[in-house]
C-alpha cells in the first residue's frame, strides 16, 4: 500500500468509527426516549393506592400500570378482555350495547359499524383504557349517532376511555362505577427524533382539547389529566363528574 493511501484509509476507518458510534448514541437516546415515561415508576413506583381502594375528595390517586391497559391494576376485572368485545342487551327497557374491555387499535372502526348497524338508545362502557385515537373517534360516532352512555354499578372508564364515554348525548355514572384521567401517550414511535415525538404529542393533545370542548365538557377536567403521571390514574369525584359535564342526564 502506498504512503499516500495510508491516511485515506486512516481517515475512511475514523468516518466508519464516528458513524457506529452515532448509531449506538443514536440508539441509546431512542430507548431512553420510549422506556423515559416509566423509568420514575421502575426506580420507585408511586405511594398511590391500588385500584380498587376507594377514592375521597383530596385522596383520588391511584396506581395505574399503563404497559398493560387490560389489566392496569385491582379493582378493573381479571377477565377484562384485551380489545372492546360487544354484547347486545337492554338497560331500564331499552335497546343498549355493552362495551368491555381495553380499547385497542381499530377497534373505533369495528364497533362504529356494529353501532351504525344496531343503532341502541343506550351504551353500557366498562374499559380501562387503551387507543386515544380510537377512544376519539368513537366517541364522535357516539354523537353523530346520538346515543346515551352509561358507566353501571361497578364498571369503570379510565384513561382514554373517558374521551369515548362523554361522546354520549346523556351520560350517566353509577355511585359505584369509576372516571379515571392521567397523562397520555399518542402512538408516537420511538424510531422519530424527540422534537417530533412532542410534536406528535401536542397535536394529540390539542385534538383532545378540541373533542371535549365539542361535547360540551369542562376543559378544566385536563388539569388533573396532565397532572398525573402515566403510572397513575386521577379518579374523578361525583362533583367534578357534575361540574366539569361528564355526566349529563
């Protein structure tokens, strides 16, 4: 090899160098990125309650595990499906659809055309969360199709469930059942540099901001939201419930 080729290949072997190593930082900073929003409840997971202990005005906090939407923690059903599974039935005489489950990706699609199809008066709502996406969409199917939404005794409608829940025209929660906000994640993958992985964010959020507002709730129900963590979940109290409009008889 000749002297005058020695530092081209120097020079070609540091370029390669400096690419792996970008890769590897590049790599390092992207799952640092996805896994950042639960390294706080890895390294200490939150003092909240679980679940199924109940709530008081100034004590409404609970633990939410949101890897497992499906099983979030005590208190939501151990057979609580993986996606949203509907059930026709009949509430106070009337035509209703019971949905239950987490709500999963495409489920807004599949349940919008049951719900064109059926048309009830009344859905039933037990979901512990799940989509945002799919949760907006169907709760403006909701609305188009002017149907009434119900939490029965014991059900719950946590996380994005609730963006589903207020696209009722009526909307009513039973003394037992449970509305419950935190902080959301909107798909945004982790192969996409941070500054767009905000962006993704609040164009998500604006889009929450903006559907609650068009069913006719308080935006004041997206303090707590963003206040709490992913890991927890805010359960809201019969008087905000009434005056923040979630529920509407």
């Amino acid at each position: 090899m000749s002297a005058a080729g020695k530092p081209r290949a120097s020079g070609t072997s540091r370029v390669l160098r400096w690419l792996l190593g970008g890769q590897i930082a590049l790599a390092v900073l992207l799952v640092g990125l996805d896994l950042g929003p639960y390294i706080p409840g890895m390294l200490a997971p939150p003092r909240a309650p679980e679940l199924d202990q109940p709530t008081r005005p100034g004590d409404q906090t609970r633990r939410y595990r949101p890897r497992t939407p499906a099983s979030p923690g005590p208190g939501t059903g151990g057979d609580m499906p993986r996606r949203l599974l509907a059930a026709p039935t009949t509430i106070d005489g009337a035509e209703a659809l019971s949905l239950r489950g987490a709500i999963a990706p495409g489920d807004a699609e599949r349940i919008s055309a049951e719900l064109d199809d059926i048309r009830p008066a009344i859905v039933s709502l037990d979901s512990p969360g799940g989509s945002v996406m799919d949760a907006l969409a169907l709760g403006r199917v909701l609305r188009d199709l002017d149907i009434d939404t119900r939490l029965e005794a014991g059900a719950v409608c946590l996380s994005a469930c609730p963006y589903a829940f207020v696209g009722g025209t009526a909307r009513h929660v039973a003394d037992t059942a449970r509305v419950g906000v935190h902080q959301h994640s909107f798909g945004s993958s982790a192969m996409v540099p941070a500054f767009l992985a905000v962006a993704d964010i609040q164009r998500g959020q604006a889009e929450v901001l903006a559907h609650l507002d068009d069913m006719g709730v308080d935006l004041r129900l997206m303090g707590p939201a963003m206040a709490t963590p992913a890991n927890a979940i805010y359960i809201l109290s019969p008087d905000e419930l009434r005056d923040w409009n979630v529920v509407a008889d």
